[in-house]
C-alpha cells in the first residue's frame, strides 16, 4: 500500500502564489509517475500537472507558464509551484502515485486551493 500525504493549500489573492507538497510512504515502485489532480465544485477531477520518475513533465494548458511541477525522487515527494493563481484556480488538489502494470493509482486525501479577487 501506498500512502499520500498532501500539504500546502490555503486562502491566495489572486496573481498570488502557492507551494503544493506531497509525500509518498509505503511500499512504493520506483518506476511511477506522481501528480496532481483538481476538482472544482460541480466539476470533474482533471489533470494539473504530472512528472514521471525520470523527469519527464505533463501541464494542462491552463496551467503551463504559470504551474511548476517537481519532484525529488529521493525522498518520494512531489511538488507544486503555483504563480501567478487564478479565481479559476480554486479548487481541491488531489497529489497521485501511479505504478505498475496494470496500473495502479494512489491518492491523496486533497488540500483547498482558495483563490480570492
């Protein structure tokens, strides 16, 4: 099993920024891709941003130029730099492991993302 600690959200004026953690324990596979997941109110969950474990990077294209995604492999935790944040920003962010074939994705529990005018 694999277990996501997420960190980070809050209240942001927008043109604001946020830093998203999230720490990844248990039994883990090294070869994963790890990212984060939104879902706004009477919305579906979607794609903000994924990195794979050797540093290849996928953004929504509301995201990119703003977002930056990270990650350090060595202490299984991923990262999330929010610029420049938007009110359509607002949201819950859900941190992701997946591994393995078939595939077998982990979620966090999810932090608010607030963003206010």
């Amino acid at each position: 099993q694999v277990q996501l600690v997420e960190s980070g959200g809050g209240l942001v004026q927008g043109g604001g920024s946020l830093r998203l953690s999230c720490a990844a324990s248990g039994r883990i596979d090294g070869n994963n891709v790890m990212g984060w997941y939104r879902q706004a109110p009477g919305k579906q969950r979607e794609l903000v941003a994924i990195m794979s474990h050797s540093g290849i990077r996928n953004y929504a294209d509301s995201v990119e130029g703003r977002f930056t995604i990270s990650r350090d492999n060595a202490k299984n935790t991923v990262y999330l730099q929010m610029n420049s944040l938007k009110l359509e920003d607002t949201a819950v962010y859900y941190c992701s492991l997946k591994s393995g074939w078939p595939t077998v994705a982990y979620w966090g529990q999810g932090t608010q993302v607030a963003v206010s005018s």
